[in-house]
C-alpha cells in the first residue's frame, strides 16, 4: 500500500466514484479509488438502464466506446393482475437518435469506466475493504483497511446503497426499511436475433418496460425488464418494508425470491422468454426515499456524500433515475475537492461548494421536484385496485357476447365496482401533481 | 420456462469462497423476535427455522444489505453485517 498522502481517497467504484475520480484526476489531482471487488464491477448492480446526458459531460459520446447494451428506442408501462396485462407501448426512433438512455450491464460497463479512470492517472486498488474512515479531531483524513491506513486531505463516500461507513462514522442516518428497496434480478439468455424478433427491436434498439401490479402480489413496488445484447434483465424492486409483510411472515409467496419466479412465469412474460436461461441472479438495496430522505449535510469535514451513499435515487413511476444522479454528484464532488484545495481548506467550511453546486444541478433540483412522488407511490389502491380497475374494464370492453351492449353508463358502473368516484379522481389529481 | 428454486438460481451466480462468515447472527436474541422479518425478505433465502430455531448460512449470500435493515428495524438485531474481505464473495459477471 501506499504510504503518500493523496488529495482524494474516493471509497467505491461504482459510477459516482469513478466519477468523481475521473474529474479529479483530469484535473491532476492525487487520487486513489479503493473498491472491494477485485475487479471494479464485479459487485456492482443495477436494474438496467441509464439515462446518457450526466456521463456525456465526462466523456462525450461515451456510447462509441464503452460497452453499452442497446439504445433504448421503445418504453413500455404495464399494468398487471394474475391473468391479464394492459400495456402502454411507445416506440420513438427518436429517443434512439438523441442517445437518450442505454441499456447496461453493470460488471462490464463499470470495469470499462474505471480504465478510464486510470488512463486519466488515478490510481485504483481493488479487492481492499475499507473497515472505517480515519478521522482525528472530528476531521476525515483518510481510511482504514485491516492494518493499512491510507490518508488524504479529503474522502469521497460513494460506497453505494448500503453506506457502513458514512452510518458507523455518523454521517448519515440509518437506512429505514420505508426508504429503502430491495431489488432483484435475474440475467435471462435469450440470443439478440430473438430478443429483435419478441421485442420488435432493429440491431441495438432496446426496451424498457415497468409493470404495476402483480409482480409484486399487489404490494407497492414493481418489476422491470431490460433488454441487453444477447439477454434480458428481469427482476422487482420493492419498498422494504412492504417485502417485510409482517402478516405473512409464513406465506411464501410473499417472500422476495418467490415474487421474481412468480413474474417470470407470469403468462404474459413465460411468453417473451421461452427458452430462456437464467445466467445470474442477482440483487441490491435501492434508496427509495426520494428528496426528503437525503441528508441536509452531504459535505462533512473532509469527507463528501455522494451517488446511493446520499439517496440519490428518483422514483417517478414511469421513470427510475440514480445513474445519472449518481455521476453528476460524483462529478460536481470532484469539483468541490478541487476548489478546496486551490483554497487549502478541507473543512466543512471548504467543502461547502458541493452542497451550493448540488443544489444548483439537476441533482436536487429534479430530486425536489418528484418529491411527493415517494408518498404518491406508497398508496395501495396503485398496486391492487387500479390494476384489476383496468383489467375489468378491458375485458368487458373487448368481450363480444351478442347481449352486453357497452354504455357509458355501464363503463362508469365497472369503474365503480373498484373505487369510489371520489377516491378516483383525488388519486388522479395527486398523481398529476406528483409525478 | 419452468420455476427455479432459489438453489437453482444462486447456482448460476459465481462465488470466491471465503472462510470466516462475514454476517453474524446472535440466534439467541431471536428467540425473542416475533416478526422473524429475515425470513421473507432475503433474497438468497439464507435465513431459515429449524424446529423454532432460526439459522442463517452465509454462503450464497449476495451482499444487498436487506437483512441488516430489516433486523434492526423490526428484528431483535441480532445481526452483524460487514462485507467479505478483499475481494471474495459474490462476484457477478453481468451485474
């Protein structure tokens, strides 16, 4: 280990890290990124798929070179029961054109990243577990790891959903099971001629699809899928405290590894992935609490909270962000780090710039807009009444039986046998303003 | 496709095996845990009741952090949570 003592520690090579290094490091800082995997990547997850525009600030046109999925071209929504699905499909070469999302998958896609990283002339050391940050007098000045103490003027937290260190040392509160999700997935082989022909994809197009409803037996929460090259990206995140369904404690279809088989044979998807093969399971935390759950101080003294370690995290329904929070936080730390030195003040104080820039990105300001989203997702009749309201619906209006002959009236009274025209319309008007 | 079991599916996840447990559960403060939230939430499964008893295996485990949640919000916390040391453990290839 090196005994120098670096500008930066950054702890984790996720992309808020790799970001953060990245930015220092062209900016010719001493940096060292420490990562427990021994390959950066190796531990890392996500669902599936990342909005291009923060990392297109680093590294323009980024797509050309890094090990990306496919362009996302086609989104869908369904709403699902046990029996039927009610989808929104929209397909948009657009999308495509503007580079606006990309399918990835994590390992190759981060171990990518942080080559990157090191050309710029960081230094990474993986395989290494940081057991606490070193900090005197209420200072960071730099971590632990076993019999090694590695010291910097300042240390980038960005160890991802689950923050030991930033909890241990104090700099955040603990995670709480109703702002936190558990996601998990499965890497399903399907080959990319199959994956075009099922999902109505040109080369490299992709998908990216959500579902309400069943894939988690009616709880909040939600599945995904994720087309990559040659397999797809299936799995459900759920709020941990509805995963803990104390009532059920015994049921197991209410226990978390069962929901994720449960979607995967659901008829719609059984499907879609016939002949598919699970090539790995996975699964990671997913701070869900949205801009109320971030810590009001993210910049300590000599220590910065970055990417999942501070919540960044957007759930707005139709849209899940925490990549691109994720990079541009590291990015803008990156900055905050360099300004404290040019002005040689590592305190709080000095690092304050991060809090200042932060507010001014579309880190908070997006966080600040969705923030109802979380409290408008949490309501039941999201996951149980609206999916089955919809499923009714549809399945009177496309059965033909020579009798039933559909009225206003009659839509209006299928309507009504789920929920109440008041409750209708205060979700509809919470939804608008939420979302 | 057909229904894995939760064996099936860890099966195709690769694992550096390590020795000395990186999570630790104290099963005596579950005795007194009524809501046993481990249970159901895992996603490797790795907490199970024999005979009332609760034991939890390590292997297998994949490192999301569910359990330390739910143990101290809900659980006895009886859980201890670190990662595995330098590098082994769960190692994805997709990711």
């Amino acid at each position: 280990m090196p005994d120098e003592k670096f500008d930066c520690i950054v702890v984790g090579a996720g992309l808020a890290g790799l970001a953060a290094a990245y930015q220092m490091a062209t900016d010719g800082l001493q940096v060292l990124v420490v990562e427990k995997a021994k390959v950066p990547g190796q531990k890392n997850v996500s669902g599936g798929r990342m909005y291009s525009h923060a990392l297109a600030k680093l590294i323009p046109r980024f797509w050309e070179e890094a090990p990306v999925e496919r362009a996302v071209t086609r989104e869908g929504v369904t709403f699902m029961t046990r029996e039927s699905a009610f989808s929104i499909d929209f397909e948009s070469k657009k999308l495509g054109d503007l580079h606006n999302s990309y399918n990835v998958l994590r390992t190759k896609f981060d171990a990518w990243f942080s080559e990157k990283v090191a050309a710029r002339g960081a230094m990474i050391i993986p395989g290494a577990r940081i057991d606490r940050l070193h900090i005197e007098d209420g200072q960071v000045k730099g971590v632990i790891a076993g019999s090694d103490k590695l010291l910097a003027d300042s240390v980038v937290l960005a160890e991802g959903a689950n923050p030991l260190l930033a909890e241990q040392a104090g700099l955040k509160p603990p995670l709480k099971p109703h702002q936190t999700a558990v996601g998990v997935k499965e890497v399903i082989k399907l080959g990319a001629d199959v994956i075009n022909d099922r999902f109505r994809l040109g080369m490299d197009e992709g998908m990216a699809q959500v579902f309400v409803g069943a894939p988690t037996s009616g709880l909040p929460g939600g599945g995904f899928l994720y087309t990559n090259r040659d397999s797809v990206s299936l799995g459900i995140v759920m709020p941990i405290d509805s995963a803990m369904g104390f009532e059920h404690a015994r049921d197991k279809r209410r226990q978390v590894p069962e929901l994720v088989e449960d979607f995967r044979t659901h008829p719609y998807l059984a499907k879609l992935l016939r002949g598919g093969e699970v090539v790995e399971y996975s699964a990671h935390m997913v701070p869900e609490g949205g801009y109320r759950q971030v810590p009001k101080v993210l910049a300590h003294n000599g220590a910065l909270l970055t990417g999942d370690s501070a919540g960044f995290v957007i759930n707005a329904g139709l849209t899940f962000r925490g990549m691109d929070l994720a990079i541009e936080s590291g990015r803008i730390a990156g900055v905050a780090v360099k300004r404290a030195k040019d002005k040689g003040d590592f305190t709080r104080g000095g690092l304050k710039e991060y809090e200042r820039l932060l507010k001014q990105s579309f880190v908070l300001k997006d966080m600040k807009r969705f923030r109802n989203a979380p409290g408008f997702l949490s309501n039941p009749r999201m996951y149980t009444t609206y999916p089955e309201m919809i499923s009714d619906l549809f399945e009177t209006l496309f059965t033909v039986d020579g009798e039933k002959h559909l009225s206003r009236k009659e839509v209006r009274q299928v309507l009504m046998r789920h929920v109440s025209p008041v409750t209708l319309a205060m979700d509809a008007l919470k939804g608008v303003r939420s979302l | 496709m057909k229904r894995l079991s939760i064996e099936e599916r860890l099966g195709t996840t690769v694992f550096d095996q390590f020795e000395e447990p990186h999570i630790t559960v104290d099963n005596r403060l579950c005795v007194d845990c009524v809501e046993k939230p481990c249970l159901n939430t895992c996603p490797s499964r790795l907490y199970t009741l024999h005979e009332g008893v609760l034991t939890f295996q390590y292997e297998g485990c994949v490192e999301c952090g569910t359990c330390r949640v739910v143990c101290h919000n809900g659980g006895n916390k009886a859980v201890r949570w670190t990662y595995p040391h330098g590098g082994l453990g769960v190692r994805y290839r997709e990711g």
